[in-house]
C-alpha cells in the first residue's frame, strides 16, 4: 500500500527545459516510477535526444518543442500535448537561465530574458495547463525555485529576484487553484553540478566557499531531487500545497 503513494503510472508529466540537467534528471526519475514523459525546450536536436536517451532505457518519452517565454507558442503546445498526445497530470517548470555579472553593470536586455525565462514562462506554461486541469479537477504543478529564492549572492541579484518571485507565483497559483484540485509547490534546489552550474563547479574557490558553506560539505548530484519531485507528483503529497521544499544540503539553516 504504501508503495502506491508514489506510484505514477498512468501519469502524463510535461517537464520544460528538460534537455539536459535538473530537468532531464527530473524527467528520468519520474519515468523510473511510471509517469510517461512530455520533454519539452527550443532546441529540437537537444530534447530529441534526450527522448532517445529515456527511450533506450525503456521508458515512454517523447518531445514537443516550442518557447516557454512565447505566450502564444505555449498556448498551442500544451494544446497540441493535450488533443494529440493525452492530458497532462503533471507540470514541472524547470526552464531556467542564470547570467551573472555586477548588479551596476547588468545589461537590460538580460533583465528582460532573464524575467522571460525564469518567471514569465512559469505563468505561461502554468496557465495553459492550469486551463485543462482545471475542469477535470486534478493536477500536479511543480516550479523550480532554487536557494536564492531566500538567500542573496554577489553578481545574482536579477536572477535572485526572480527565483523569489517563482516562490510567491507558487503561493499565488495554490491560493487561486488549490479548491479546483490543483496542487501546486515548489522545489527550491541548492548548489548541484549542472551545466548552468559549470563555471562555479569549475572554480576551486567558489566550491571551497560552497562546501564550507553548506552543512552537508558538498555539492548536491542531479539525482537527489527526484525524491522531491516524485513526492509532489504523486499521491503521497494530496495535501500539500503552495510549499517550497528546499532541497539544499541544508545551506538555508544557516542564514
């Protein structure tokens, strides 16, 4: 019995930015619990290969593209998932861009992407599937927040401001659609080896401030959020909502 509460067969999982990284990542560890997978990102070659490399492990995947910062685009694509494919049980927003430089130097048009890409899409893609979970009263949405949803780094501050307002739009989202059905949290992931990471993981500096700095003394692995994930996606999590789960080798207990 207590298997099924995080069991997610017969789960459809539509999952942004899913490539490569946390979210390819999230997409395979839903998929090793039963959940087909809907890959999604703007990079045909990219999310094509990353259904071929779920495919090849025996796990249904396939990939639809189009941007996550094009309003319009998101409305048909969650419209074609939905009419072609099947409807979507699950959402994770993972699609995600970090640009670091001095807050006095930061160029406008990286604030402007930067919005597009880390909160703008969130609605969009929210929206849409928000629009057919709905009516049928059921649905899980998961948002990618991160540390610097609470915490503040140098260099940061436009990406940091985002990933506070991902957790407040999940707050926001649960307070509108929890009593249609909809759960609707958030991940917070600390500091993890990605390539949107790779420029820190590749400076010893940083990962020796980053190891002093964290209780746990490391960086975190890719693979240690799909426990999170699988939790708000299935069962076990039918009355949690509008939670960010910080999931970050404790760096958030020492503020």
């Amino acid at each position: 019995m207590s298997g099924s509460l995080f069991d997610l067969s017969g789960m459809r999982a539509l999952i942004t930015g899913s490539g490569q990284g946390i979210g390819l990542a999230l997409a395979e560890g839903l998929a090793q619990h039963g959940a087909e997978i809907v890959l999604n990102g703007r990079g045909a070659e990219k999310v094509a290969a990353a259904a071929e490399t779920l495919t090849a492990k025996g796990h249904r995947a396939l990939g639809v593209v189009f941007d996550v910062t094009d309003h319009a685009a998101v409305a048909k694509g969650v419209e074609e998932i939905e009419t072609t494919i099947g409807a979507i049980d699950i959402l994770i927003n993972n699609a995600g861009m970090q640009f670091r430089t001095p807050l006095e130097d930061f160029p406008a048009d990286k604030w402007d992407e930067l919005l597009r890409t880390n909160i703008s899409s969130v609605f969009f893609v929210g929206q849409a599937v928000a629009r057919y979970m709905i009516p049928r009263k059921h649905g899980k949405i998961i948002n990618i927040a991160s540390v610097q949803s609470e915490l503040a780094r140098t260099n940061i501050a436009p990406y940091t401001a985002t990933k506070g307002a991902v957790r407040n739009l999940t707050r926001g989202m649960c307070a509108d659609w929890a009593k249609h059905g909809l759960q609707v949290n958030a991940i917070a992931p600390g500091y993890f080896k990605t390539p949107l990471n790779q420029a820190l993981v590749d400076n010893p500096e940083f990962s020796a401030w980053l190891t002093n700095r964290t209780p746990a003394g490391r960086w975190g692995d890719v693979g240690e959020l799909v426990g999170a994930a699988v939790f708000l996606a299935g069962p076990a999590s039918s009355f949690v909502n509008g939670h960010t789960l910080y999931v970050d080798g404790g760096i958030t207990t020492c503020l």
